[in-house]
C-alpha cells in the first residue's frame, strides 16, 4: 500500500468526500440564488455558527479518545451566565478578563468530567449527562432569576458585534492551534494513540488517565470560551442559553468523520461538517425552502454521511476479502 | 429465576436479608424511604393525597424508562425518544382537533409511535456497525424536523375539545388518576418479560456479549428491533398522556427527556454499557427522582436547583461501583499480603 498514487489517496480520503459534498451544494445554491456567495452571506455563516465550530474542536478530541461530553452547552450556560452577571453588576468589566474568567471556570467543569472519567472508570455518556444536569442547575442559581440583557452587557457585547473581526481572530487562531497540536506535537498524537487503543498505549508507556483528563479540561475549556462568546455574539446571557445544541455539535464531528468508536478523525474534516451543517442553516431560506425544514434536512445528511460510509466501507472489506482469496 | 431460564449450575442462591440490602435494588428502597423522610420535613403539604394529585404530571416519563432499559440492557441507547414524544404528541392533538373518535386518537398516537421505533429499529438493524448513538441522534433531529414542519410558523397546537381527551386525566373514584394504574399494570408487564422470559434474557445475554449471544443461538437483531419498537411505542404513550395534561404540543414538547428517561435507569443500577441491572432498580429511581421533584416544588425550592441535586445524585451512583471495586482489591492485596 505504500505506492498508493496521490489521486487514489485524494479521492479515497473522507475529507475529499465532504469537500465535494460542499462544492456541489455550493452551485446547487448558487444557481438557485446568486445572492449566496457574498460576503456578508459568508461571514455570517461563520460568525452564526463560531460557537459550534469552536466547541466541534474540543468534541473532536474527547471522540477521538472514544469518548463523548454532553455536558458542553451546560458548562457554556455556566460560564457565559456567570460572567453575564458580572459584567451586569459592574463587578468585572474588562473584555479580556471576562474572556478569561469563563475559560478558567470551563477549565474547571472539563477537569471535573475527565477526573471523573479517568480515575473513577466511568462511562462518559453518564459521567457528563450527570455534569450536564448539575452546570445547568448552576447557571440558573447563578443567575438567580435573572438574566443578562442587551443593555447590561453592551460593552463586552462590543467584541463580537457584527461586523467586527474578533470572532473570526478566535476561530481562526483555535482551528491553527488545534490543527498543529493534534498533527505535530506529543501530545496529539497521545490523543489518537489512547483512542485506537488504550491498552496498548497504557503499555507503551502513555499515562491514559492523563492524557483523558487534559482532553476533557480542553473541551471544557473550549465550552467556556464558546460561553463568552455566545454572551459576546448574542449580547445577552441567559440561564437555557443554547440548550440541547451540544448534539449540533456531536453532529458536526459525525459528518467530519470522526469515529465514534475513537482513533479517527481529523481537524480539516471537523472543520467541513461543521460548515455543511452551518450551510444548510443559511442557505435553505436562499433557497425556497421554509426554514423550519431546516432540522429535517439536517438529521436526514447526518443519516445519510454515516449510511454512505458504512455502505463504502462494507464494500472496500469485500473487495481486500476477494484480493486475498485469489 | 435461574431455574427456569435454565442456566441452573450453580445451586439456588441462599437469599438473606443481609444480601438483600447490599444489592443496589436494595440501597435505592433505603434511598426511597430517606427521601421520604426528607421531603416530609422540606414541606408541609407533602402528604398521599397531595403526592397522588401531583404526580401524573411527571409520570409520564416512566412509561419510557421501561422500554429504555431494555435498549441500555442491550448496550445501546436511544436518544430519539424525547423528539418522538414530541412527534407523537403533535399527531394526537391535529387527530382529535379533526374530529376523530377517542380511539381513533389512541390508536393513530400509538401507530405513529410504531412507525418511529420501526425506523429507529430498522436503520439499527440494517446497520450494527452503526454506534445507536449516531443513528438515533440523526432521527432524533428528523423526528423533532418533522413536529416543527406540522405545526407550522406558530410552533404549537392546542387541543380543540379538551373533553375528548379527557379519559386519559380522569381519577378512578376520584382519586386515584388513570395514569398511575396504567403505568403499574405496564411496569408489572415489562418487568416480568425482562426478569423472567427467554427474551428477556436474551437480553441480558446480548448486552454481557453479543458474539457469544448470536453463537447460542439468540437471534440478535430481531431482539434489538423488537427493544426499539417498544421504545417507539411507548414513547407514544407518553407524548400521549403528556399532552392530555398539558392540552397540547408545541416546539419544545418532551425535550431533554431521553436524557432524563437514561438519567433514571442509570441511576436505577443499569448499566450503559450493557448486561446490568434490573428494571425495579429503573422504576425505584424514577420514582425517587419524581417525589423529590414534587417535594421540591413544594417547598419552593428554586425548581432548577433539582437538576444540580439529580446530577449529584447520578454520578455518585456511577461512582459507587468502582470505589466499592477498589477497595475489595485493596482488602485482597491485604489478605495476601
């Protein structure tokens, strides 16, 4: 397999697949409505959906380990609640400490998921729909009540008005970062090297439980961050903010390819399924369609990628299976 | 039990008193009467007759923690059924505003909750290499896609005659509510078919370890089809009694409630990842997690603080295994030693 041609390995690779999927909607809505392909249209897309590409960041490394966090949109409730509140009060009202205050508290409810996980051999579903449950509470106790509107956090709601850059800088410096780290350094390649197999990794010298509760603290931490820009982007924190989205989330990582079952994936395709679902979002309005057949058309592409895969990799196993019996 | 399921090697198990309370069945009735206690101190109006009143509203739920348990026996989980409550629920309410007779509405409700569970059951099915998860995130997505779609830019529907439905939140001699004896006779049903038939301990069997079920003879995919239809069917029930109760559906119906509906079973002793548990454990915990709910509302408790109090509640019950686990090898190591 070593002399595999370079077009065999551009067309046999998932992100290939995705990227052509994207090309052939991109004329498809195109030719249908050639207001698409603006601009403005294109930063929307980006600025509406940063929230899930950011956290599809994190979700890709927890899955990646064979893991999954449902608990993100509630860590992100919590944060971006509490600072929501303190920026309300007066109590803080620099940007960048308040950026930093939702990070440190997701940094805390991320390590929490993979203490548990790792150390108490949890099931991570359970472990973070517990955690899920309990930040979500939090977010309501904190906010007492209340919520944070417009008005009271319109100066923090200056980073990520429309039309500024700061929510692109965000984006595009975690998709740098997170691609370098998980293809170039030690660390990355732990990631990968738990989720195919963790006891041969734990053999090979790699403390799992550690590498498990980093990944965690970095979803978490990633959750927090997403919670400050959603109060940023959407200028306003409430307690149910962005409740039930964390499944867009694992949707947009599934669509990416990344397995469920660990060990596969990668940042270009999370980075792909993330924007065909943000696609769709968008451009079905553009297209005629009602936009509240935007959740059906979402679940039937999920339904169809992993139909697709499975049937393509059922096909590839009987073809090596043919090969060998000649 | 096991005599008649016929894996009687061992000799039958002396079943004491002491053995009983040490099986988690056994720790949740103590946790039952805690809480009992507990609720009876937070508020005043924590009475029979006040509980009997107010838990229809919440027992609902119950109906799904029967068939989930079958699903997370078998080491899958659905995550579809809070968007086929909703489905389901919207059906009902567009059956009965066009006229239809009160069985028609049962019937065209259940039918819809059939059609739900057979597709989920199919896809799982056709596809086993497929992880459950992915399959039913996808039709959870699609079932709740389709509600939004029939009810339209308003995003709900109300029952037009409230009488018709009315059968279904009546009280039997005034006190006792339908739903209550409705919900026992299914739990007695589902729980006799998982303890005591050969399905049922298929089961157990395919969630200990597939490979070897399917080389006994079970007929794997046939037993998961059969799990998510009843997942179907009564998550159909649920959306509706829930809808009976609420008069009506919109957008948000049943969501967040296939986390709930898992949360109650996990927390009932059955374990995710397949082949543990039983369904009284399931059924204790969704009761102690409903009468808190009420005591708390009650008592005026922020009624979001019970989300913090049933997450604390779920990991400590996931945690308790694996440190009981470690310290039975840490006497071992000891003994040896």
């Amino acid at each position: 397999m070593e002399n595999k041609s370079l077009w065999k390995k551009i067309t046999g690779s998932r992100e290939a697949l995705l990227l052509a999927i994207l090309v052939v909607m991109g004329i498809f809505i195109t030719i249908l409505n050639p207001t698409f392909f603006s601009p403005v249209n294109i930063g929307q897309i980006f600025r509406n959906n940063a929230l899930t590409m950011i956290m599809a960041l994190g979700m890709l490394c927890v899955m990646l380990t064979a893991g999954i966090d449902i608990s993100i949109t509630s860590t992100l409730a919590f944060a971006g609640m509490t600072i929501g509140m303190l920026t309300k009060y007066n109590i803080v009202n620099s940007t960048l400490a308040l950026f930093l205050i939702a990070m440190v508290m997701g940094c805390f409810c991320g390590a929490m998921n993979g203490l548990i996980i790792a150390k108490g051999k949890v099931a991570p579903i359970i472990c973070t729909m517990g955690f899920m449950y309990i930040w979500r509470g939090m977010a309501y106790v904190v906010g007492n009540s209340q919520f944070a509107s417009g008005e009271d956090v319109r100066e923090f709601a200056e980073f990520g008005k429309d039309g500024t850059i700061g929510p692109y800088i965000i984006l595009i410096v975690c998709y740098a970062l997170f691609f370098w780290m998980l293809k170039w350094t030690k660390f990355g390649r732990k990631i990968y090297a738990v989720g195919s197999n963790a006891e041969a990794a734990r053999i090979s010298g790699i403390n799992v439980d550690n590498t498990l509760i980093s990944v965690y603290t970095i979803m978490g931490t990633l959750a927090g961050l997403a919670g400050a820009l959603s109060v940023s982007i959407y200028a306003s924190a409430q307690p149910n903010m962005q409740y039930g989205r964390e499944m867009d989330v694992i949707a947009a990582c599934v669509i990416g390819g990344v397995s469920m079952s660990g060990g596969r994936g990668s940042v270009a395709g999370t980075f792909l399924g993330a924007l065909i679902i943000s696609i769709i979002a968008k451009a079905l309005p553009l297209v005629n369609v009602p936009s509240i057949a935007q959740n059906t058309v979402k679940g039937v592409i999920i339904l169809v990628v992993v139909i697709f895969n499975v049937i393509t990799q059922r096909m590839v196993d009987r073809q090596n299976l043919e090969r060998r019996e000649m | 039990m096991a005599g008649k399921s016929g894996r009687s090697i061992n000799a039958e198990q002396k079943i004491t008193a002491k053995k009983l309370l040490f099986t988690w069945e056994g720790a949740l009735i103590v946790l039952f009467i805690l809480v009992n206690i507990f609720n009876m101190n937070i508020s005043q109006s924590y009475t029979f007759a006040n509980v009997l009143r107010e838990m229809p509203k919440y027992l609902a739920e119950m109906f799904m923690v029967l068939p989930m348990a079958y699903i997370l026996v078998l080491g899958d989980i659905d995550i579809s059924v809070g968007s086929i409550v909703c489905l389901t629920g919207t059906l009902t309410c567009y059956i009965s505003n066009a006229g239809a007779p009160f069985p028609i509405v049962i019937l065209g409700c259940l039918a819809a909750g059939l059609i739900c569970g057979v597709i989920n059951g199919s896809i799982a099915t056709s596809f086993p290499e497929l992880p459950s998860m992915i399959t039913t995130l996808g039709t959870q997505i699609i079932f709740r896609g389709i509600a939004e779609i029939s009810l339209g830019g308003g995003g709900s529907v109300a029952y037009n005659n409230t009488k018709q439905i009315m059968p279904l939140s009546t009280k039997l001699g005034k006190t006792v509510p339908v739903i209550i004896l409705v919900v026992l006779v299914i739990a007695i049903i589902f729980t006799v078919v998982l303890q005591l038939t050969t399905f049922g301990r298929s089961l157990y069997a395919i969630g200990s370890n597939k490979t070897s079920a399917f080389y006994a003879g079970v007929d794997v995919q046939k037993c998961r089809f059969i799990a998510y239809v009843l997942m179907g069917l009564m998550a159909s029930m649920c959306g509706l009694f829930l809808t009976a109760y609420t008069y009506g559906a919109n957008t948000t119906t049943g969501q967040g409630f296939e986390m709930e509906v898992i949360a109650m079973c996990v927390f009932g002793g059955i374990a995710s990842t397949g082949g543990k548990g039983t369904l009284i454990g399931g059924i204790i915990a969704g009761l102690i997690i409903t009468l808190l709910r009420i005591a708390l509302g009650q008592a005026n408790v922020n009624s979001q603080m019970i989300l913090v109090i049933v997450g604390a509640l779920l990991i400590i019950a996931v945690l308790i295994p694996g440190i009981k686990g470690k310290i039975d090898e840490m006497k071992k190591l000891r003994a040896a030693a």
